[in-house]
C-alpha cells in the first residue's frame, strides 16, 4: 500500500482516523494501540509474508536495549549492542546482499546455490532506525523504553515504515507517551501531506514517464539530447519522488501528534557536493555520519585514516541503497568527490562565482543519477557515451519530451528552488489583516487544489511507483 493511492486516501487513512479519534486523549495507551495496530496492517499489506522480519527485528532491538542501557554490568551493555548490531545487520545481509555475494562467487567459479530471496519492504530502514535505538540507548543518549509496545511503536510507525525518513528514539520518545495533538497541527500536517501528495503525483510520475522512456532505450542509438533529457528527468523524478514520500510521512505524523525531522532541504541549489549531502536524505546522512564515521575517527585522525573513513562510508552508503554493482559505484563516485573538495579543490571552488558552483554540483549530481538508474555499470557507461554525443544521431525525441511535458518541467524547476522560503520572507512572520489570511488560508487553498488534481491523476492513470520502495 502506498499514500498515493486509492486504497490508502479513502480506506485506510479514514479508517484510522475514525478508530484514533473515536478514543479520547486520556486512553492514550488505547490510541497507541490502535496506530500499532493499523500500523502492522499497512505493512502486512506490502508483505504479510515478512511481517513476522519486522516483528522479529523489534524484538531484538528491545531486548538488546534493556540488555544495553545505562545500570547494567558493562559486559552485559556491550553484548546487547554487539546482539543489534550482529543480528539486525546479520538479517539485513542475508535478505538483501545473499543473492549479490552467491552470484558474484559463481562468476568466479564457487558454486553457491541459494532459494531465491525476495526482499521485505522497507527492512534497510526499519533496520537502521532499531540500531540506531540501541546504540542511543547504549551511549545514554536515549531512554530505555521498558514497554515492548512502545518499541513497537516506534519501529512499525506507519509514515516512516518501508521508506523513511530514519526517525531517531530521542526525537519521538516523548511524543509516544505524551504528545498533545490539536487541530491546528492536524490542519498543518494535512496540508503538509497533500503538498507531498502533489509533489508525486504531478510532477515525480510525469518525470518518471520521461525517464523510463528514454533509460528503456539502448543507449548505442540514443543522441545526446535525449540521453540528457533522460538524465535531467530522473534527476528530478528522484527528488520529487523520494521528497514528496517524506513529506507525506512527515505530515502524517503531525497528524498524530509526532514531529520527525526534515529529510530534504533544497539540495538542487547546493554550490558543492559536500553541502549536497548536508540536504539530501538528510536522516541518512547523519546515520551515517553519527553511527559509522564519527566512530571510525571521523576528521580528527591523519589525512590518510579520514580518507579510509570516508571510503568505508561510501561504500556502505552506496551498498545500503541496493546489491549491485551500480550502486557501488555510485558510493565510489561520491567518495572521490567529497574526498577531492575536501583536501584537493575544495578551496579554489569556493572562489568560485555561485552561478560555476551550482552547475559543478549538479552535473556531478545529475552523473550519480545516470550510474543510479542504470541496470548495469556497461550501461551506465554506453549512456554516458551517448551523453557525450558518441550515440545515435537526432531523432527529434528531445524535442518530444520537452515540449509534452513543458509545464512539468517548468514546475519542478520551480518547486526544486526555495521560492516558498522567499515568498514566507516577505511576509510579516505575525502579519495581521491581508497578510494574515494569506499566511493562513493560501497554503490550505493551495493544498486542496492540489488534491483534485492529484485525485484526477490517481484516477486517469495507472503510473505511480515509488523509487525508494525498493531499498
């Protein structure tokens, strides 16, 4: 089940909320209840099969956290964490990279049978978010919550399940015993889903449309406009794909009274690459960052142990998007650019006019993409060839893709830039009369409109994956 759809708007989600709201706030273990509950559902809607993986990784995570918490013999905190970290990793490798290792030994001549593994939705992120409880846990940095439920809870929390955001314990932990939810953050976080709703409905799927298109294509008769049309497109159908998911998820959880993080921050308008990981995918990126390089040594060791500690988190980085060769690849590229600016031409970059900076990014950006989207590492190299103009010769398909799709372009060059952040500047922040009502009643009337159109895409057309799904 996904939010961009007919079953979730009209079923699902009325559903809970009839049930949720039915209870008053007093029975608040009665609330919780019924989102845990609702929450299992959604996922075993994706799965029912590999319901009894997340359960099994909850389970672990909270045993491994009383075992871990601060109070306990030390011996006994470290082999809690070490339990997570062997067991949910352990569960992850085997569901995810298995096939990759088996078929890479036997192109080296190792045989190694393996029944076909299909991979449970979501478990990169559910993982993730259980170790990082533990280990918050572990470092006093989290509470230990003593009631399975609530642990539960906080795993299986339907908006951020199978594609995240990667929410922390510390940031909910309050909020899943004593959160005030109100209509007016129920109002905010509405609107907020159906913002992210549109997001994916008019401009991730038209974008998508273009970029299946073209990537279906062999890149050896493909020209260069088309190649870069298709690059462009899923250039933004990513962002808008995997932005609008977090924020629907963030939205609905206001709804319910919780307030996860920011996951996107503008990341197109970044002037290096390094300020573009400090936008995109944000709860990743510091998971990363807090639980793999910070440990390692982080920058406070010598040039070369930072260089080995950015390359370990690349390479994990590149490996947890997906089991392929593509997406190592995709971590490698990453790593020598993030490495380069930060020891080779970080500095003359810097001097350079923003307009220079902000096309470097991109087109290194826009090459990740290419890598991320290929099936195989000689296609991703057949289509940078084509890029370069070593393919096919015009067809006219460049012209076809921009002018079909001109106001989709349009609006996702829009939206991709900060002009809400400026329009919210040159309002007065507690503005009265005019802008008042513009501050309160536009975003809602914005939102509603957005959902008409949204519904009339849902209902006239069958194209709406969701990339990150996969991972």
């Amino acid at each position: 089940m996904v939010f961009s759809s007919i079953l979730f708007l009209f079923f699902f989600l009325p559903a809970l909320l009839l049930c949720y709201s039915c209870l008053p706030r007093r029975f608040r273990a009665w609330r919780n209840g019924v989102l845990l509950a609702f929450s299992l559902f959604f996922y075993a809607c994706g799965g029912l099969y590999y319901l009894p993986v997340l359960l099994c990784s909850t389970a672990v995570n909270y045993l491994c956290g009383l075992l871990a918490a601060p109070g306990r013999p030390n011996a006994a905190r470290r082999a809690g964490l070490w339990a997570a970290v062997l067991l949910g990793l352990g569960m992850l490798g085997w569901f995810k990279y298995a096939g990759f290792l088996s078929a890479n030994l036997n192109r080296l001549g190792v045989r190694l049978n393996l029944p076909p593994i299909v991979l449970p939705i979501g478990i990169s992120f559910f993982t993730f978010q259980g170790l990082s409880y533990v280990i918050d846990v572990y470092r006093g940095d989290a509470p230990c919550q003593r009631n399975p439920f609530y642990v539960a809870l906080y795993v299986a929390l339907f908006p951020q399940l199978v594609a995240g955001p990667i929410v922390r314990y510390s940031t909910v932990a309050r909020e899943i015993t004593g959160r005030e939810e109100s209509l007016s953050e129920f109002s905010q976080g509405a609107a907020r889903f159906l913002f992210g709703l549109g997001k994916k409905m008019l401009l991730a799927n038209a974008m998508g449309e273009v970029a299946d298109a073209v990537f279906a294509q062999s890149p050896a008769a493909m020209a260069a406009g088309t190649a870069w049309a298709g690059a462009a497109a899923y250039t933004l159908q990513i962002y808008f794909d995997f932005s609008a998911y977090s924020d629907m998820a963030i939205g609905l959880g206001r709804m319910f009274g919780f307030h996860f993080l920011e996951n996107f921050n503008y990341p197109y308008v970044s002037q290096s690459v390094t300020e573009f990981w400090r936008r995109w995918h944000i709860s990743l990126s510091t998971w990363f960052r807090d639980y793999v390089y910070i440990p390692l040594g982080g920058s406070r060791r010598s040039p070369a142990r930072n260089i080995l500690n950015l390359a370990a988190v690349w390479l994990l980085t590149g490996l947890w998007h997906g089991a392929a060769w593509t997406f190592v690849l995709w971590g490698a590229w990453f790593f020598l650019l993030l490495a380069g600016e930060k020891l080779l031409w970080g500095r003359g970059l810097a001097r350079l006019p923003r307009v220079f900076r902000r096309g470097y990014t991109l087109l290194a950006v826009m090459i990740s993409w290419v890598l991320f989207r290929s099936p195989s590492a000689a296609y991703a190299g057949a289509y940078f060839q084509a890029m370069l103009g070593l393919g096919g010769a015009s067809d006219g398909q460049t012209a076809y893709y921009l002018l079909q799709y001109w106001p989709e372009w349009a609006a996702c060059l829009i939206a991709s830039l900060p002009v809400k952040n400026w329009l919210q500047s040159k309002l007065p922040e507690e503005g009265t009369g005019p802008a008042s009502l513009v501050q309160i009643w536009c975003p809602k009337l914005a939102a509603l409109a957005l959902l008409a159109l949204s519904y009339l895409k849902l209902a006239t057309g069958s194209f709406n994956p969701f990339i990150y799904f996969q991972f």
